[in-house]
C-alpha cells in the first residue's frame, strides 16, 4: 500500500498552485510513519525546523534535465506519427496498413 502510494504521489502533477506533495512524499517514507508510530506531535518531531524540500544536486538537476528532453522528444515524435499518418488498404477489406 505504501508503494503504491509513493507512486501515485510521486506521477502527481499540479501546475499554479502551492501544494504539499513534497511533504508527503517524504512523509509516507519515513521510518516512524512506516512502522505506524504516530502521534498528534508527529510532524513537529520529525521536522522540528519546519519540512525543507530535498536539495537537488548540479549532476542530478543535469541528469533530470536530460531525462525531460528524452521524454519530450519521445512525446512529440509519437503525436507526430499520428498526426502524419497515412493509411493504405492491404488486399483485403480489412487490411489497413498506416506509413509514417
């Protein structure tokens, strides 16, 4: 349940808006929280000066940089595709070949 929670925090996309994604995301893979130790003064605890986003460092903002260009490039080749498409009847009826 755990993982499937860290998945669907971490495929979650919010554009304009301030959100706490970063928090729980963090939150659902600490320890305590795993083994279920909770308590009304958890997040004071575990974050005594306020929750602070993970630092990023230069070689892994270069790496995700490279990561969204391939992404991208993969996306916009494939609209393409579909959009370029051209269809050509086969022999039969039902035979349709597309060629890009």
């Amino acid at each position: 349940c755990l993982e499937r929670m860290q998945k669907s925090l971490d495929e979650y996309v919010i554009r304009g808006l301030n959100h706490n994604v970063c928090l729980l995301r963090d939150v659902i893979g600490e320890e305590r929280y795993v083994k279920g130790d909770l308590t009304t003064e958890y997040l004071k605890q575990i974050y005594p000066e306020g929750f602070k986003k993970a630092s990023v460092t230069e070689a892994q903002m270069q790496e995700l940089k490279v990561v969204s260009a391939v992404a991208r490039l993969i996306r916009d080749r494939s609209q393409h595709r579909v959009n370029n498409s051209h269809p050509i009847r086969g022999h039969n009826a039902s035979e349709t070949f597309y060629v890009y």
